[in-house]
C-alpha cells in the first residue's frame, strides 16, 4: 500500500511544476505527506474544507459527501483554468453518471433509493456508506456478500463495516466460486450479532427482500458487483445484472398515491429532524390553532402572552394529525412528540424542507411595498405554475419558517416576505429562505429607532444578497438613493443585477403615464421592446419590480399583461371601499396597515391623484411609530407635503402626529382624536355624500379598529 502512494505522490513530488496549485482534501489521512511536499516545493493549496461551495439543481445520481467531494474539486480545477463562472454551473447538466461507481437506479414511490456499487473490499465500502450516511440521516440497509477462493480475513471487516453503518443488513451470495456459499455467509452472519439481519442466499431474493421490507425515505446500498451481470458458483455462471432486478420490481406504498405525495414528502423531513422512521400523516404545519387545517401538524409554542401547550385540546378538535410540544400528554400520547426546543424544531423543520424543495424561491424585503408585490407576484406567478406565497404579513422570526414549512411537492414558486426591525434579523431569514431571486423594493425610515441613520437601513436590507443562491438574481429600485451601495454589494458577492425604475438605466423601464378617467396604463421598454399595460390602482414600481421577475425568470410576459388591471390592494395597504355611515355614501381609502415617512408619503401621493368634482378629501392620520429620535421632525416634515395637495382637512390621533398639526394651515386643520369613539362624533357632522376619508397609521394606533368597523357596517 506504501508503494501505491508513494506512486501517487510522484506527481506532486516531480510532474507537477513549483509553485503551482494543488487542490486536495485536509481531512484525508495521507495529507501529512502532501503537506511536507507542499512546503517543500511551494505550492499553492486550495482545500476543498476552506472553499465554501454553494451548488443547486445538482443531476439526481450525484449523491453522497465522496462525489459532491470530487464535484468540488472538479469545479475549483475550472475556475483555476480561467473558465466562465455561468458556464461552469450550466455544464453541470450534462455530467454523466459512472457505471457501478454509488449509482442511483431507482427511487420508489415512498422514496426509497437504491443505489448500486462495486465496493468489494473493506476500505471501499467503508468508504460508500461512509458517504452515503453524511447525506442519509443513517436510515441503510444493505445487501452484500463475500467472493470465494480468496481473501477470507476480509469476511469478518466487512461484516463489522455493515454492522457499523447499517440498520438491516442482507447477506447474500457475490461469487463465491468453489467454496460453498452456505459456508461464506455462516461465517459473515457470526459478526452480526444485535443488527437486524437476512441471511439469503438467492441475490435476486435478497435485493427483492430489501427493498419490499423498506421504509419510507430509506437508502439501499447493493455492493459488490456494480455493472457486472454475472455470478460465478465455480463449476456454472449463471447471468444476473443487479440494476435489472432492481427496475424490474414495482411495490405499492399504502401510504401512496396523488393524494398522499404531500403526507411522504411532510413524512421524509419529520424523520430528517426527529431522526425516525415514523409515517406522519401531515399536510402542513402551524403554531396558531386559530389558523389550523385538518392533518396539521400543531407547534405548541410558548410566547409572551400565550402558550401553546394551552391549546392543544383545541388543536386536536380541529383535526391537528401531530403535535410538537415541551410537554408529554397522556390525553394524546400517540400524537404528541416531546422536543426540547419547539421553535428550534420549527426552524429545522423549515430548513429541511427549503433542502428538498425544487420551487424556484423568491424573497421580498424593502421598506414598504412588500405585501401588495407579494400578493401581485402570487397572482402572475400562478398563471404559469403552482405558486405558494407567505400569508398574511408572515415575515418574521415566526413568519418566515411557518411559511418555508408549508411549501409542497408541487409548488413551481415560492414567494416569501421577509421583514426586520434591527441589524443582521434578514441575514438570519434569508439563510433559511436561500432565494434564487430577491427583491429590494426601497428603502426608507421605517424602524429607524433601531438604527444611526438610514444607510444602517440600506445596510440591514442588503443583507439579503448574502444567501442569494449560486446563479441567483437581485431585483432593484434603480430610482432608490441607494441603489449604487446595494448593487456595488450584488457586484462583490457576483449576484446578477436587474434593475427597475423610471431611470434610462433601468432594465425595466417606465417610459410614460398615462391616465383617463376609467383607468391607468403604462409604457414600459424591455429588453428594446415596449409593453403597454393597464393598471388600474396597482403600485407603478410593484408592476415594473413583477415584470422583472417574469424576465429573470424567463416566462411569457405577454401571457399575464392583463393580470395587472386586476391585481387587488392587500387589505390596509389603499383598498377603496364604498361606505354606508351616518346615512352616507362615502368612499374610505384603508391605509391603515402601519405607517413610515415613505409610505405616508405615497398615501398622499396617490391621494392627490384621485380629481377632486363636488366632494371633499378628508385624512385621518395616526402617529408613524419607532422612527427614533427624528420622529419630531419626520410628523413635521409632513405637514409641508399635506399642505402642497388638495386634502381638505387633517384629524390626528397620537402624540407625535401634533408635531404635523401645528405646522399645517389652520384652514386643514381638522379635530385632534383623543380615543376611536370620538371618530364618529366628529365625522358625522363633518363628512357628506360622495366624499372621500383616508385613514393612515402604525399598527399601534388603533387606527385599523376604525377602517374595521367602517367597512363591516357598525
């Protein structure tokens, strides 16, 4: 064996010229040698440990941590010799599997893989299921015997290999040529005491017995023979090809079929992060029994204000299939399993599950505009495959996870909002979230409390960028302030830049505006091409930020242009309602879904574009929160832009909110709101027929109580 490496090593020692690089593994036990070699003759080391690799859509039959090693490797000698970095990761496609060298055959409907494999000697299929384990969750089994007529002292090794690495183990006959092969496997099956083992001579049996008695998500390891297809008993060859007989069998999982894909893939990571073998029957998961489906899988997590744990009867009523808890509960022993963490398990769980998700991923974060693009992109997105998206406004430390945790099998996009309050909170989502695709919609002073001033904001948001995938793409506000410090970032880190704006520089660009009186439509240039599009009350940047995605993502435009028109205004973020109150009809315009500089600053905007005929333009406006030591002079700062349009009058509710009061002229001033309940005293008096009220604050104001029980009638 001395010799054998000593072979090797003459390529480093004397072929391979000084000071040049080598690429190699640390871990390996024969590095101590190459890094005598290395010292001594200057080379340049790139160990593959050191290299951070991210790799998606990698071909099927890659598997386990040997060929994603060599992968590695192959992939650093590319960039060594200067190739393009795209082409590199697009030539992985075209990567061909190595006949009997760990290759996939077949993967059956309740996920069991089989893989085959020469391994025939101790080290190498150590080696195999070494490798295979890293990726597995060390749920093998596998088939194997001994030859013949030869190396009888490794019988017992490779026994004690299997026994190490697998939980069932199938001893079967692997040319045993002379010998007797009931002799070969009594021996092998001496060492497997306390493992679950067969002892089955016919190799067509015993492939055939491994693969019926699997369970769902197992990994089958046939050794031995590879691509041969022959078994040699000495005195007769009888013609056997392992790969045959494993495509030849066909098993009905009564756990599967259409219906219940969804419960194997929720199954295949419940036993990923619990580490067992159990069949869930789960179809999605929540940690707010007011929000359970039937089959749900109930998180009992205990908050500040509420605790799980209380809820589990509920939860069960509504049909929760399993529940994870802190807790045993003899009322539901089957269904409750006891982690330390639930939320530290809610986070694997979704992990796990963006690990074996194929959707395409997209991330949302900026300072406004995030759920009303969200739910846009939702409504395009699903005209050319099935498209999950967060619901609500989940983008949050509990949002973010819920929402990666309810993603299926079938889902061709996933769409995820993610939202910060302070520095390094959307580094920590998006590592989870890995998009392939993120949008920075703008930046502006929302949360600024938390931050020196608003390039920490900018700074906080482009964090994002950091767990882009390999090959991934940023979408960006070309007309944002920032965009140069973000997109100098997305250069450094290589992520491809596509930009949006009224800019000429823009990728997707907004050549005119046009309006009429029954609607809105667009001049937009891509790509050298323009498209015209109705709009009717969506956001103009959230229709130029959608486009873009529709082109990085490479689908028909033209197929979904009549979409926009329809798109709706998610609920508090400029819905127009038609009121009945105080024996009114007025329009309200609700947005009343929180409040900062900016998005008080488009309120208004769009406010103004609304033609004033016989009616007036009334606003109530609550406080913008959590802006700081600048609040002050942010509510003063608006008083200018509501002086400059046509609203006629401004009632405040909140502390900060009188800072705008004071400054505007008296002839705007309208009352100051102590509580909700004077709203109605003092409006019923004031508003008339045809009239228009916009209602726009933070969340803790209350303000959205008042849009609530206008829009609900009482």
């Amino acid at each position: 064996m001395k010799n054998y490496l000593n072979s090797k090593l003459i390529l480093f020692k004397k072929i391979l010229p000084k000071k040049k690089h080598i690429i190699t593994d640390s871990k390996i036990r024969e590095f101590h040698y190459l890094k005598k070699i290395i010292k001594k003759r200057g080379l340049k080391l790139l160990d593959i440990n050191k290299k951070e690799l991210k790799i998606e859509n990698l071909p099927k039959f890659l598997f386990g941590a040997f060929q994603l090693k060599n992968l590695h490797m192959a992939i650093l000698l590319a960039k060594l010799c200067k190739l393009d970095n795209i082409k590199i990761y697009q030539s992985l496609k075209r990567i061909k599997k190595i006949n009997g060298r760990l290759e996939l055959i077949k993967i059956f409907p309740n996920n069991v893989k089989v893989f085959v494999d020469y391994a025939h000697t101790p080290d190498a299929l150590k080696q195999v299921l070494k490798s295979i384990g890293e990726e597995s969750n060390n749920s093998i089994s596998i088939v194997f015997g001994c030859g013949g007529d030869r190396d009888h002292k490794k019988r017992p090794l490779m026994a004690k290999i299997s026994k190490d690495f697998c939980k069932k183990i199938y001893v079967t006959d692997d040319n045993p040529r002379s010998e007797d092969p009931k002799k070969i496997r009594k021996l092998i099956v001496s060492y497997l005491k306390n493992r679950e083992f067969y002892n089955i001579g016919n190799r067509s049996k015993a492939i055939k017995s491994a693969i019926l008695n699997a369970e769902p998500n197992e990994i089958i390891l046939v050794a031995g023979k590879g691509h041969e297809n022959y078994q040699d008993y000495g005195s007769r060859i009888t013609f056997i090809s392992d790969k045959d007989i494993i495509k030849k069998i066909k098993i009905r999982n009564p756990y599967f079929d259409y219906k219940n894909k969804k419960y194997l893939f929720n199954t295949k990571i419940m036993n990923e992060v619990l580490k067992d073998k159990k069949f869930y029957k789960i179809n999605g998961l929540a940690i707010d029994s007011r929000y359970l489906k039937e089959n749900n899988l109930f998180i009992a997590i205990k908050g500040k204000k509420k605790d799980g744990n209380n809820f589990i009867d509920k939860a069960i009523k509504k049909g929760a299939n399993h529940i994870i808890s802190t807790k045993r509960n003899s009322k539901y022993q089957k269904k409750v399993t006891k982690v330390t963490s639930p939320i530290n398990f809610l986070n694997s769980f979704a992990k796990t599950k963006r690990k074996y998700c194929k959707a395409k991923i997209l991330a949302i974060t900026g300072s406004a505009g995030k759920t009303s693009l969200k739910n846009m992109l939702q409504n395009l997105l699903q005209n050319y495959g099935k498209t999950f998206s967060s619901p609500l406004s989940y983008n949050n430390h509990f949002g973010v996870p819920v929402s990666l945790s309810n993603l299926s099998f079938e889902d061709k996009f996933g769409i995820f909002e993610v939202g910060m309050s302070k520095p390094g909170e959307i580094n920590q989502l998006s590592k989870m979230i890995k998009p392939n695709l993120a949008i920075i919609t703008n930046i502006a002073e929302a949360h600024i409390e938390n931050f020196k001033n608003i390039k920490g904001i900018a700074k906080a948001k482009s964090e994002i960028i950091n767990n882009i995938q390999i090959n991934g793409t940023v979408i960006l506000n070309r007309d944002d302030k920032f965009f140069s410090f973000i997109s100098n970032k997305a250069k450094s880190k290589k992520i491809k830049i596509v930009s949006f704006g009224n800019s000429t520089k823009s990728d997707i660009r907004l050549i005119r505006l046009v309006r009429s009186n029954k609607e809105k439509k667009i001049l937009v240039r891509i790509q050298n091409k323009n498209f015209s599009i109705k709009i009717k009350d969506a956001n103009i940047y959230n229709v130029l930020a959608s486009l873009a995605v529709l082109q990085e993502l490479k689908l028909d435009i033209k197929k979904t242009l009549n979409i926009f028109k329809k798109s709706h205004l998610a609920d508090g973020r400029g819905k127009i309602f038609n009121v009945k109150r105080y024996r009114k009809f007025f329009k309200l315009i609700d947005e009343s879904y929180n409040a900062n500089p900016l998005s008080v600053k488009n309120a208004i905007k769009n406010f103004s574009q609304i033609k004033k005929r016989n009616f007036k333009k009334y606003l109530l406006l609550g406080d913008m929160l959590e802006l700081g030591k600048k609040s002050n002079d942010y509510h003063s700062k608006l008083s200018k832009l509501i002086n400059n349009s046509d609203i006629d009058k401004v009632f405040v509710k909140g502390e900060k909110t009188l800072f705008t009061y004071k400054n505007l002229k008296k002839r705007k001033r309208g009352n100051i709101i102590q509580c909700n309940q004077d709203v109605d005293l003092i409006l019923r008096n004031i508003i008339e027929n045809k009239d228009y009220l916009m209602i726009k604050g933070s969340n803790a104001t209350g303000l959205q109580d008042i849009t609530k029980s206008m829009i609900r009638g009482f």
